[in-house]
C-alpha cells in the first residue's frame, strides 16, 4: 500500500505524519541520551528521558485519533527498545546500575529477537504478542531508569528504592524470558 497502511486496518495515514515524525525524533534521541550519560550529565539525561516518554504518549494517541501505519507499527517499538536497551548499558557503564543488570536485560532482548530470527529462518511462522509479564517488566524497567537518573541527576529519591526496583527487574526480566520461551517451544 502505497500510503504505508497495514492491509485491512480502519484509519490510514501517509508514510510521513505527525505521530512518525515524533517517534523518529524519539529514535534520534537515543545517541543524545547516550552521550548525556557518559558525559555525566543525569540531570539532562532525566529530563529527556522523560520528555521520551511523553513523545510516547503523543505519538500513540495522534496514531490512534488519526490512523497509523506500518511504519509507525515497527517504529515505535524500535525507538522505544532502542532508547532502553542503550540506556541501561549506558548507566552501567558509568556505575549508576549493576553490570551484570544491562547484561540481563540485553540479554533477554537478544534471545526473543535472536528466536524470532532463527524461527523466521527455518521457515515457520512467528508471531510475538506482547505478554502481560513482559509488559511488567517494560514498565519496571522504564521506572528503574527513571529513578536512577532522577537519583544520578538530582539526588532526589529514598533510600534503597533502585535496589528494590533493581530486583524487581531481575525478576520480571527472567519471568519474561522464560514466557516467551516457554510459549515459542510449545507453539513449534
């Protein structure tokens, strides 16, 4: 389809819209962030951590109002485990998370992507529906980086909440994993 539409959904709207155009400048954020963080500054970091979100929020709601397409679709997901994925790498690389913490959660990404592609080449078919477990864990996750850069940034925050969010992660990043394991192998 030439407007970028999924084939048999309700409203359409062209390759370049207002709701694309937020969740590419979501996706350019990603180096900016990454910077932000090596570069010590957690305060701005925080701040356009948050502003991500709100982008979210924005773009979600002018796809639904006045219709998506396939490239928002794919999108999106892509801006928001982009700017996850490297914030946790980033803050553990500059010790505000544990190491072995990004270890997992990159990890657990690299193994739902990594069966996807090795089902999609072996030729069956794949579908990933999110899980209640693993939408959990990507609202844990997004806390856990946002109190750590509030924390890192302005030194706001009670005592121990990252490390309680720390496991929190942990074990919702594990149930996650397992789920879409155990899902995938009982479906092939």
């Amino acid at each position: 389809m030439l407007d970028g539409s999924p084939a048999g959904s309700g409203k359409t709207a062209p390759l370049v819209n207002l709701a694309n155009c937020i969740t590419f400048g979501r996706l350019c954020a990603v180096p900016l962030a990454f910077w932000l963080v090596l570069a010590h500054r957690i305060d701005d970091a925080f701040l356009l951590f948050v502003a991500a979100g709100l982008s979210d929020a924005v773009d979600g709601w002018l796809a639904r109002r006045y219709g998506g397409n396939a490239i928002g679709a794919l999108m999106d997901p892509v801006a928001d485990k982009a700017l996850l994925v490297t914030m946790y790498i980033t803050l553990a690389t500059v010790g505000v998370l544990p190491d072995w913490l990004a270890i997992l959660v990159v990890f657990r990404d690299l193994l739902i992507v990594g069966g996807v592609v090795v089902l999609a080449v072996l030729g069956h078919a794949v579908t990933i529906k999110p899980l209640y477990i693993s939408k959990l864990n990507t609202a844990m996750q997004i806390i856990l980086i946002g109190v750590s850069l509030l924390q890192g940034g302005f030194g706001l925050g009670i005592p121990g909440l990252a490390d309680l969010l720390t496991w929190c992660v942990v074990m919702t990043t594990l149930a996650s994993g397992a789920a879409y394991v155990w899902n995938t192998a009982r479906g092939h």
